[in-house]
C-alpha cells in the first residue's frame, strides 16, 4: 500500500499548481475586460450544479431517478432556497436518506 | 479597517459551513484506514491534497487495485475547477504580494471561493479582500483537518446509516444559492447540472464534472449576451 504516499504527493503538487495557476499571475491583470467578467461570472453556479446534480440523481454512478436521494435532494433545495441555513439543509437532506433506507 | 476584523468577518462567515464540513472530514479521515491504510496517511491527504472528493477518489482508486498514476488522474480531474476559481479569483488580488497570493493559493477551496467573490464583487475596496479569504480558509482547514483526525480516531464507530458523504452535495446547496441572481446565471446552473448528469451516462467518468461546468459556464454567457443585445425591430 506504499502506492499511496507518491500519490498524495503528486496529487497534492497537481493541485496546488491548479490552485495556484492564474492567482500567480494575479499582478499582471490590470483590469479584466467586460466580456471576460462575465464569462467568470457563470463558473459558480455552472460549477456548483455540476456537483450536486449528479450526486443526487446518478449516487451510484447511473441514472436513478427512484432513490432516497433524489427526493432528498428537492427538499434540501427548498429549505437552502427559503433559509439559506447550512445546519437546516443538512438535517433534512441526510435525515431524509437515512428516514428512506430505514423503511 | 484593520485586517484582523476582515479577517474575523471571513471566519464569522465561514463557521455556518463547518457543519457541513466536518461530517464530510469524518469520512476522509475514515475512509482510508476503513480501506487499509494508517491515519497518518488520511492526514497526509487532508494537508497535502485539501480537496474532500479528490481525497476519497485517491482511496477508492488505490484500494481497488487500481495504479498511482490513475488514481493521480482521477484526483487532479476532480480538482480541475481549482483552475476556473483561481481565474476568478485572480483580478481581485492583483494589488497583493506574489508570496501573499501564493500562500493563499494552498488555502483556495469551493466554499471560501463561493462566500469571497460575491463579496469582492458588491464591495469596491481592495484592502480586505485578502485578509477576509484568510480568516475563512484558515479556519476551514483546522475544521477539515480536525474532522479528518477524528474521522481516523472514530471511523469505525459512525453507522452505515448516516449518509456523511451525502453532506457534500447539501452543503453547496446553500453556496448555489446565492449565486442564482439573474436569468444567466440560472442557465448557466441548469445546464451546469444536466450536461454532468449527461456526460456521466455517457461514460465520462471523473470529467463529467468538468464537462458540466464547461457547457453551463457556455450557456450562461450566450444567455447574458442575448440578454444585453438591444432587441431587433
């Protein structure tokens, strides 16, 4: 299991050059043409609903629809979109799962 | 203002998260010993790597037989969107030191990108930006790494039926909202969605992500040029 450790490392230098690649340059970045802010703009939400999406509907890794967590999944919307409380979405999307899997 | 209150506003900002935060360290810390690995390795992933999913695809890869180089892969896929958070990042912190952006880099993750930028945005002044970032990611890697040492100090005390790794997805719920503020942004977050589901059946494996984002971060800006073109006779 010695595989691990070079993994890590490599994974964790990968990552910090992706992290790292266009705050670097920061400096050089005068100012940011119209055009491209509003390109960057879209990178929260297309990123964030490229996550949850699939976490909700494909949890082990295949189109399903039927599942706890998919219904799960609506309700928490509701309760981020009212409350915007984290404590609030997390108990009621994993009490759902949890409620569901034990019927 | 001082910077120590920017930077108490960022931690003050972040706390509400670590109640996601923390259940989903307890599964980084867990996983890699439940797999056969020793702690120090889950605390090696949790400092060196920082990145919750690309931690556990590094264990599921390794632990099913699969190489170093695939799991490396994988992990560095999953963390592809670190490149488009560091490019909206970057115009923010332009004024700051290379050193100073450089250690702030380490720090850059989805939660403190999501609660800096709309900040940064609606606030013209430059001089709390970095220490507001500072204040939140500091304090989000000691709940990470704290949640990760009691995640490999517990692991296997937490039952199967507490969907831990489910308190991801929740979590960024709350950032997704928001970031909804206008038509494009909608777009850009339904496409966002549906084209990673897609490209998830189609075989995409550890890319969907990053396909979803592509293709909602496409469709948004066309809606948000639409919507600026003056309307046709």
């Amino acid at each position: 299991m010695s595989r691990i450790w070079p993994a890590i490392l490599i994974s964790g230098a990968g990552t910090y050059a992706m992290r790292a690649s266009f705050l670097a340059f920061a400096h050089r970045i005068v100012t940011v043409p119209p055009a491209v802010a509003r390109v960057l703009r879209q990178i929260p939400p297309a990123a964030l609903a490229a996550i949850i999406l699939p976490a909700l509907v494909r949890p082990q890794g295949h189109l399903d629809l039927l599942q706890p967590r998919a219904l799960a999944g609506i309700l928490a919307a509701f309760v981020a979109w009212r409350t915007r409380n984290v404590g609030l979405t997390l108990v009621v999307g994993m009490g759902v799962v949890a409620g569901l899997q034990a019927v | 203002m001082p910077s120590l209150t920017h930077a108490r506003a960022g931690a003050a900002a972040i706390a509400p998260m670590l109640v996601g935060v923390v259940p989903f360290g307890l599964v980084a810390g867990a996983a890699p010993v439940a797999n056969g690995f020793d702690g120090w390795t889950a605390v090696g992933l949790s400092t060196v790597v920082f990145a919750g999913a690309s931690q556990l695809a590094i264990v599921d890869v390794l632990s099913h037989g699969g190489s170093a180089v695939v799991a490396i892969l994988a992990a560095l896929t999953i963390n592809l969107r670190m490149v488009l958070y560091s490019a909206s990042l970057a115009p923010y912190l332009g004024h700051e030191s290379t050193r100073r952006r450089l250690g702030a880099a380490y720090l850059l993750n989805d939660q403190v990108y999501a609660l800096s930028v709309p900040r940064w945005a609606a606030d013209d002044r430059s001089d709390g930006r970095l220490a507001f970032y500072v204040g939140a990611a500091v304090l989000l890697w000691v709940g990470w790494v704290t949640a990760t040492i009691a995640g490999v100090v517990l692991g296997a005390a937490v039952p199967d039926s507490v969907p831990l790794d489910f308190a991801v997805p929740l979590v960024f719920f709350v950032l997704l909202v928001p970031v909804l503020v206008d038509r494009p942004s909608v777009v850009a977050a339904v496409t966002g969605g549906g084209a990673a589901v897609m490209a998830g059946e189609a075989g995409a494996g550890p890319l969907s992500m990053i396909v979803g984002a592509m293709a909602g971060i496409a469709a948004g800006s066309v809606a948000d040029a639409r919507r600026r073109q003056p309307a046709s006779p």
